[in-house]
C-alpha cells in the first residue's frame, strides 16, 4: 500500500501568475516579505500586500492569504499572482476595477 506524500517545499512556488516578468518579481518579493512580517497574521499580511501593491502597481488591488480558501473572482488580464509559500500557506492577489 503506498503511503500518501505531502509535497514540502520551502521557496515561493508560482502557481499561476498573468503578469509582465518585472512585475511578477516584483510582487512576488512583496508578498514573501509581508507573509515573513505576519507568520501568524494573515490577516494583517493580506492588509500589507494589497496596500503596498496599489502603492507601488496602481489601484485597485486585492489579496487572500491563507491556508485553504475557494475563489471564483473577475480580475484585469495581465494583474494576477497566486502562489505558495512554506507548503501551506497560500497567497492570491489581483488587480480589479
């Protein structure tokens, strides 16, 4: 009988990003920082990340941090990152008028 393995991986894994390569660099950095802030508080890491992404790309952007979540969102086509951070923790955000 095979045993069922959990994926473990320690660096951000993109797992679907429709953005330029500057920008997606960009947000990625964004969103590991404010994650490594607020280990415990997604929350206030959501806060961080949306805020500094309006600053830095424009508003009007949104993010979900956690560690399960469903989402069914209308977003602008090039202004979407959903990524992983430390297995667990998952990070969505995007950019809507």
């Amino acid at each position: 009988m095979a045993a069922s393995r959990k994926a473990i991986h320690y660096y951000p894994l993109i797992r679907h990003a429709d953005l330029c390569e500057e920008t997606k660099h960009e947000c990625v950095e964004i969103i590991v920082a404010s994650c490594e802030k607020f280990p415990s508080n997604h929350e206030a890491a959501a806060k961080q990340i949306k805020e500094t992404l309006d600053k830095r790309c424009g508003p009007s952007w949104h993010c979900v941090v956690g560690e399960t979540f469903a989402l069914e969102i209308s977003y602008e086509t090039k202004n979407i990152i959903y990524m992983f951070l430390n297995s667990n923790l998952g990070v969505c955000a995007w950019k809507c008028s």
